[in-house]
C-alpha cells in the first residue's frame, strides 16, 4: 500500500513538473496572441527604397510569414482574415560608421560600414483596434570590408531583426 501512495505522489510530482516546463516553453516567446485570431492575411512588402535589392521584397515578406508560422497558431490566408499585415520597404542604405586614414595623399576610406533596413508596417485587427499599428522599423547591422560579398548574409541578419520586432510589436504587447 505504501508503494502504491509513493508511486502515486511521484507520477503526480512529476506531471506537475512537466506540465510547468511545458507552459513555461509555449510562453517562451513571449506572444498574447486573443483566441479570436485566428487566420492573418501578409501582404507583400514591395521595395520602395531609393536603392533596390531585387531579394529582399521577397526575402522579408517570407521572412515575416515563417516567423508568424513557426510561432504561433495563426493561419496564413490570402484575402479575407481576422488581421492584416501590410507595408513597404522604405530604406535600404549603406554608410561609413568610422573613417580611416591612409597615406600618400589618398582620400580616406571607410573603416566600418552600416547597412540599414527600413520597414513600414501597417497591422489591422478588426476585432480590437487598440491592437492595431502603424510604424517604422529600423535596423542595422556593421561590417568592415567589401560589401558585395557579406550583402545577403547581412541583410538575413537584419531581416531577422526586424521580423523579430514586428512579430514582438504585433503579438506580445510589450509596447
């Protein structure tokens, strides 16, 4: 009888445990997603900067959906959703951060450099329109050298930078 009790108060303790590690994981990302939100419809993010990437419309666009995919319940539609997310690509910039000096005359040359993204996004919820935003997002990421070569790997570092915003501003309400 006793190993009985024991056994019982240690599967108890230890579906208790696994049911707190579970929720504490599924909250890990930090979304309050209403249980009304269902379906989302993300438009695509067309390049309106001044200086073109022919990807990155594409890139940010997919970037954004997988985000929402992997993260959270809400099913990606075309057409009529509970939300929608739309916007543009308004920036896309590269700049000296650090200027360093050479010789013999010759023009100084940039050190360190900084690729810039600028998203607009336009969040629609119907059914609770304080939810609902319109905004920019900026991110950067440094580089020195060339920026031919490191381009696509950074601007998959922006991306994700700015998925990450947009997803945190959109579904966990932290603002």
């Amino acid at each position: 009888m006793r190993r009985r009790q024991f056994l019982s108060l240690v599967t108890a303790g230890t579906g208790s445990v696994f049911l707190a590690s579970c929720a504490y994981k599924l909250s890990l990302n930090g979304a309050s997603i209403p249980p009304d939100l269902k379906t989302i419809d993300i438009q695509f993010f067309e390049n309106n900067a001044p200086l073109v990437v022919s990807t990155l419309s594409q890139t940010f666009t997919e970037a954004l959906k997988n985000r929402i995919r992997t993260q959270t319940n809400i099913s990606i539609v075309r057409g009529e959703a509970n939300a929608t997310m739309s916007g543009a690509i308004t920036g896309y910039s590269i700049a000296p951060v650090s200027i360093q000096a050479t010789n013999n005359n010759a023009p100084p040359i940039a050190g360190a450099s900084r690729l810039t993204i600028t998203v607009s996004v336009k969040y629609v919820y119907e059914a609770d329109k304080k939810l609902s935003f319109e905004e920019s997002f900026t991110k950067y990421k440094e580089f020195t050298g060339e920026s031919t070569a490191q381009e696509q790997g950074l601007i998959q570092d922006i991306v994700k930078q700015l998925t990450d915003d947009i997803f945190n501003r959109a579904f966990a309400n932290w603002n």
